[in-house]
C-alpha cells in the first residue's frame, strides 16, 4: 500500500487524498476533527437518548445535551445537532493517543458514511500517525 508522503491539510480540501480502504490503519484519524451533524436517530443509538425521548421537541433535548456539553449547535430547519469538540477540535469520542472512536459501533451515520459523503465525498484529510518528512 502507498501511504502519502505529504499530510492533508483539514481546511483544504484540494489536498485530500483519494480515499483507500487500509489509509485509516495509517492515519491520526484527521476526519475526527471535522464538525460531526447528527440525528436524533444517531443519540438514541449512542445512548444519549432513548425513544421516549424522541417524543420531545428537539430543542428541548438540544438544550438538555448542550448543558452536558455533548453537543455544541442546534439546526433547527434539518433539525442535526453537531457534536462538542474537544478544545483541540477533535471529537468528543476520539481516544487521544490510539485516535481511534470509543463508540465506534454506535458511532453516527455521518461518521459510518464518510468519506463517501462529506466535505469532499470519496476523498479524506489523510494525516499520517507518524509526520512524514517533506
């Protein structure tokens, strides 16, 4: 496999790679850093919620979630929420030294799509584990 000699840069995203299955066994687990949208359907699979829940108004569960600093931004015509980042911009569920997700199986659907959808859909913010030399 042929790993990019030169990082991604996040905001970027003309320098993107083309995404490749095994690229995520040799990355920093840079998409982790990219605002996370999700659903209501995505909080009751974290556990964030349960179905009663979802009878309430979503600003409602918004606020509750925003006090627990679970989530950040409320979109009130799609009705997402986007997920707390940590100070550094990575994800709330993002371990910090293996960058791999905790929740991973019940990870949102943003997360399970990407990079086929997303900023650039079929490309990532490939950032090696280990900086490369230029």
């Amino acid at each position: 496999m042929i790993i990019p000699s030169k990082p991604a840069n996040i905001d970027d995203l003309k320098t993107w790679v083309k995404f490749r299955q095994k690229l995520c066994d040799h990355c920093r687990g840079t998409c982790c850093s990219l605002p996370v949208e999700v659903k209501t359907s995505d909080l009751v699979r974290m556990g964030l919620i349960d179905e009663f829940d979802l009878q309430e108004n979503p600003k409602v569960i918004f606020k509750r979630l925003y006090k627990e600093r679970i989530v950040q931004h409320f979109h009130a015509r799609s009705e997402t929420l986007t997920l707390a980042q940590m100070a550094n911009g990575d994800c709330l569920y993002l371990d910090p030294v293996s960058r791999r997700c905790t929740i991973y199986d019940l990870r949102p659907e943003t997360c399970r799509q990407h990079p086929v959808q997303g900023p650039r859909p079929g490309y990532c913010a490939f950032i090696p584990k280990s900086p490369t030399k230029s």
